[in-house]
C-alpha cells in the first residue's frame, strides 16, 4: 500500500489537502515510533524524580538533561506525519515531520510554522514537546518540522557544507509545504530551541521578508550587532528563555531584545525564573501555549513591525 493510501486508510487526510507531490512519502506516526523517539526516560512526565534512577544533573551539560518517557499521544499528536523527500544537493531522501490541523481545507489559507529542531533532537521529537500540536489544532496551524539535513546542522548559522545544506533543507521544506497546501503569506512563522533557536536568529534575518513573526527559545546564537538588528525591523520577535540555563547563557537573549530595543524592532522578551535550558519548554504545554498564543496575535496585515527609535 503506498503512503498515500496509507493516510486515507488511516483516517488522517486532512481535508482539502493535496496529495504528496512526486518524490515525497508521508505515512501516520505510531505510538511505537514516539515512544522510541522519546529514549531513555531519567524523570517522570513532570519532572519528579523516577525510583531506583539517579536524578539527571542538569550543570553537567547535555549528558543530564532530563528525559521523560512520552505518553500516550493526544488526539491531534495522532494526526503527525512522518515524511521523506528529495534533496538532490545532498543526494539524499530527508525526513520532515507535518501536522495538519483538522479545519485546513482548500481554498482557505491557513498559517503556518516552521519548528527548528535543537541540537541531537530529532523532527519528530521535536513536534512532540507538549502542547505543539495541541495548540496548532486550536489555532488552526500548520505546522512542519524539517531535519536541517542532520541532528547537528545548525541551520546555516555556522558555516561550512553541513551549515549550507541544513539551511537548503529548511528552505526547500517550507517551500515544499507552501506549494502542497494553500498557505497564508501574511502569516508565516519561525520557531526553534536551542540550536533550533541560532536557526531562528539566522534564518529569521536572511529570510526577513518571509516571516510575520519568529520564536527563538533557550536560543544559541543571537543576533551580531546593531546593523544586524534591522533586518528585524520586518516582523515581531517573541524571545523566551531560562534563567537558570546552564547550557545556553540566558544572556544571548538578553543581549538580543537589547539590540531588537535599540533597532525598533518589535518584540516580547519572557525569562522564566529558576527554569533551565529545556524541560520547561519540552514538558511545558502552558510554556508552549504562550508561542501559539503570540503567533496568533500577529501578521503581516496587523503589524508594520518597525517602530519609531
């Protein structure tokens, strides 16, 4: 059965939605495949601490990061899917992750969000931080979670060939996306965590004209300097962060919505007292409700962006 067949059968087809194009494969998540995403569990769901497994030691980097195993999917996780194009400038079939809500139909252009994916974290673990597609399906979002040609591309914000391709990547999924799906242009996002969140910074400046509003979170990076800030000038800027982060220095973000201040450019700057780089956001659905609440306030025909200095 072809992976188109599959969503049929499935039940999961959004309605309206076009049919992957030519090269592309799309079939439903499983409860198997986000329960293997998800590794190793060292915390409960909540963070409290698991019997008989030594609490994660968040100050030795990214070896203590917390872990939760994940629960069952809700009822719009079920309707992720996982799927493949592609990319002829890497000779390779690059995995994406999509949700579309229930309301898209064609004909009715709906929003969208590209979700950049941390350092290590995978398309789909990154569509399953709680409340992602919740939320979406609220808002009535789209929402796609490209590779970035690898787990550590780092969405052009370094350089070098892997930098290249994971920004060609992003750019070649959003376009993929735009072109299967009738896609609202005043209301395009970009969000990301931790490396994700440098992509953000990089990929929201290059690209400023695409962009109603970004969302850089516990990002990596930031913006370079006051000449850089303009290009920000173009869209809103929601920047969120952990006080406690000890391994991205919450004053990356700081520095930004000092020069985001100093363009006009306007933005939100929300830190989160005593939080740290990344369970508040990955097990945080009230933290996540904040991203979509923002995004849906915002777009290119509500808000010139620029301000007076």
């Amino acid at each position: 059965m072809t992976s188109w067949l599959l969503l049929v059968a499935a039940g999961v087809l959004a309605q309206g939605a076009a049919p992957p194009a030519p090269g592309q494969n799309c079939a439903p998540i499983t409860q198997a495949h986000a329960t293997e995403s998800a590794g190793t569990a060292n915390v409960n769901h909540d963070g409290s601490p698991l019997p008989g497994v030594p609490a994660p030691d968040i100050s030795q980097g990214f070896l203590g990061i917390p872990r939760s195993a994940q629960p069952p999917l809700t009822a719009s996780q079920q309707r992720i899917l996982e799927c493949t194009y592609h990319l002829a400038e890497a000779d390779a079939d690059m995995p994406y992750v999509l949700f579309v809500p229930s309301t898209y139909a064609a004909g009715k252009p709906a929003p969208l969000i590209v979700d950049l994916h941390g350092l290590n974290i995978s398309p789909l673990m990154q569509m399953l931080f709680d409340g992602t597609t919740d939320y979406a399906e609220r808002h009535g979002f789209i929402v796609v979670a490209p590779m970035g040609y690898s787990l550590s591309g780092w969405w052009g914000a370094r350089s070098g060939r892997p930098g290249e391709l994971s920004e060609l990547d992003a750019m070649k999924v959003l376009e993929l996306i735009r072109q299967r799906y009738d896609v609202d242009s005043d209301r395009i996002y970009l969000m990301g965590h931790s490396m994700g969140g440098a992509g953000t910074y990089h990929l929201g400046g290059k690209y400023h004209d695409i962009w109603a509003g970004i969302a850089p979170i516990s990002a990596a990076g930031g913006i370079g300097d006051a000449a850089a800030a303009e290009r920000y000038r173009s869209f809103v800027t929601l920047l969120m962060h952990g006080e406690k982060d000890s391994i991205v220095s919450v004053n990356g973000s700081r520095r930004a919505a000092g020069l985001l201040a100093g363009a006009g450019a306007q933005h939100v700057y929300l830190e989160f007292p005593g939080k740290d780089h990344e369970f508040w956001i990955r097990r945080g659905a009230d933290n996540m409700e904040k991203v979509f609440l923002f995004f849906a306030t915002v777009s290119k025909r509500t808000h010139a962006a620029a301000i007076s200095k």
